[in-house]
C-alpha cells in the first residue's frame, strides 16, 4: 500500500485553492461523477503523484489501453479497481458506454500505457464528448516523454513544438517536416528504433544539419541522451544499427552558418553606411550568397539599432 505522509496533516486552506500540504481535496468525500485524466509514470513505476494513486483508488472504474500494462501498475501500489480497455482499436465502440456511466453518477478515470493520456495516445474525443455532455473533466498531471526529453536535451525550450510520431511513409514524413521547417521553436517528435534511420534521413535532407538530442529510454535504467549533430547521429545508426527501447528526438533551431566574421562584417559595416538596415542586409546577402535573416541580424547588430 503506497502512503501519504502529508494526507493526515490538518487543513489550512489558502486563499488561492492550492494545496501546500499536499493533502488531497479528492480524498475527503465519494469522487463526484466525471472523467478524470491521470498520468503514469513513463518507466519508472515511482514516477507517479499521490494524487494520481488517491484517483485511481477511489474512482468507480478505470479506462486504460491494456488492462494488462495499467494492472501491473495498480498491483504495484496495492489498488484494486474494475478495469476496462479503451484504445485505438475499440475506442468508437465503448466511448458511449463510459459517457452514459458517467452520467448515471460514476468517477471513472483514464490512462494510458504511459504517460499523460491523449498525448499521442487516445482520450481527446472522449474529453471533448464529455465537455459536450457537460461533464467534469479533470487531469491529474504527471510524467510525460515529450517534456522529458526537452528539459535533457540541452537544446532551447523556451518555445517548443511538440509533432507527435512523425509519418512512417518519406513522402509524408517530408511533407510534415517542410511543414515544420520555418517553425522559430525546438521541434519535438516520437519515435521508434527501426524507423529512425530513414527519419534522420530526412531530417537532415529537409531541415538541415540541426543541433538534435535523442533522448531513449527515460527514467529507466538504459536512459541515454545524445546530443549531437543529425548527420553525427545518422552515421553512428548506420553503423550501430537502430537503438534499442523508446525513443524520443529533439530538434534544435537551424543555426547560423559558419562564416569568416571579419570579411563578412566589413562588408556589412560598408554597406551600412549609405543603406537602410534591411537594404544592407539585402545588398550583402545577395553579394555573398549568404541567409538573409543571417546577415540582416548581424546588420542589426553593427548598425547599433
Ligand atoms: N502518452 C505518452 C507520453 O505522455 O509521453 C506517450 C505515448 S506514445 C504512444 C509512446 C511514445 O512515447 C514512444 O514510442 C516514445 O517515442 C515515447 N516514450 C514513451 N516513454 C518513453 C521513455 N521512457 N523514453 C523515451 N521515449 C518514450
């Protein structure tokens, strides 16, 4: 049984609804009737909240992918609950069903394999019928792959955008990367060993020779973080083969090219002084053959605007 140190500790309430002794507002009456979203840990069994575990106990069912995966969960932290499967595969068929037991008064929470549900995994259609019946809808946050891998990559997260699996078919796959490609932000996408190699294929061919961090087996004894450039990854899959486990790829921004700064800045300097920022930058760009919004930025720079 999993225990809750804080969930004796008496109550002062503050102003703001939070909760700093971590005791549960779930645990003091029956559940009310709705969905609840509750995330699980994503390899390690302990990456779970307490809160999660007080949900999972107390609603009246639970819906999951496999009810193999979420049963050895629950059998870790000693819950016993009635199980039912809701995926990919069946999720047409039995989204009813936990609507209409919803609305007969039941707690009933969702989740699935991994992670946060409906993140590359079912649910969203299910929340948006339940908000359409004007059921309570509420999640229960925790691990999740995407995020993970963002806050190890060493790479910007200021601004992300987060793709889900990239397409397994290259013209697809392409298309979604073209898509992408002028994106001001780090790119994130799942992904599996078999396909990686042709993936970073087109990484490289569509995106460029980006800074990327593959991110494999997180929380689990195998994590691994590379960090490194696509085409560095690209030639040690070839030559390694596909890695094992689960598989997470973090694209950073395009970075500026190379180039001999001293040259190049005179040039700059020069044309500045009898053009505009933007016709400097255009003028040399031009003369160079060099990105525009490479040069304009350095314009920017030297013109001290
Ligand atoms: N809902 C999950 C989440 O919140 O991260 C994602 C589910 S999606 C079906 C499964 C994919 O997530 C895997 O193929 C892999 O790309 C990624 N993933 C899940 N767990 C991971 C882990 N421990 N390490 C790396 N990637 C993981």
């Amino acid at each position: 049984m999993y225990s809750n140190p804080t969930q004796k500790a008496g109550r002062g309430k503050p102003k703001d609804g939070s909760d700093p002794q971590g005791k549960s507002p779930d645990m003091d009456q029956a559940l009310p009737a709705g969905l609840y979203l509750v995330s699980t840990p994503i390899g390690n069994l302990r990456d779970i909240t307490f809160r999660a575990l007080d949900i999972l106990s107390s609603v009246d069912a639970i819906a999951c992918e496999d009810t193999r995966v979420t049963g050895k969960l629950l059998s870790a932290y000693n819950i016993k609950k009635k199980m039912m499967s809701y995926n990919d595969h069946n999720a047409n068929g039995r989204r009813g069903g936990i609507l209409e037991a919803i609305a007969e008064g039941q707690a009933v929470a969702l989740v699935s394999d991994a992670g946060a549900p409906l993140i590359s995994d079912p649910g969203y259609k299910l929340v948006r019928e339940a908000v359409r019946a004007g059921h309570k809808v509420t999640s229960i946050p925790g691990a999740n792959a995407a995020v993970t891998a963002l806050q190890l990559s060493g790479l910007p997260s200021d601004s992300f955008c987060f793709g889900g699996f990239l397409p397994p078919k290259p013209t697809a796959r392409k298309r979604v990367l073209e898509k992408w490609k002028d994106m001001d932000a780090t790119l994130i996408f799942y992904e599996t060993g078999p396909r990686l190699e042709a993936s970073l294929k087109d990484i490289k061919s569509v995106l460029g020779d980006r800074p990327v961090a593959l991110a494999r087996e997180l929380t689990k004894m195998f994590e691994e973080i590379r960090r490194e450039k696509v085409s560095k990854l690209l030639s040690e899959v070839r030559q390694k083969g596909p890695p094992k486990g689960e598989i997470v790829l973090v694209i950073g921004k395009e970075e500026p090219e190379e180039m001999p700064q001293v040259n190049l800045d005179e040039q700059i300097k020069k044309a500045l002084e009898t053009m505009s920022v933007r016709d400097a930058a255009e003028f040399v760009a031009e003369a160079t053959g060099k990105p525009k919004k490479t040069i304009y930025t350095l314009a920017l720079k030297l013109s001290g605007k």
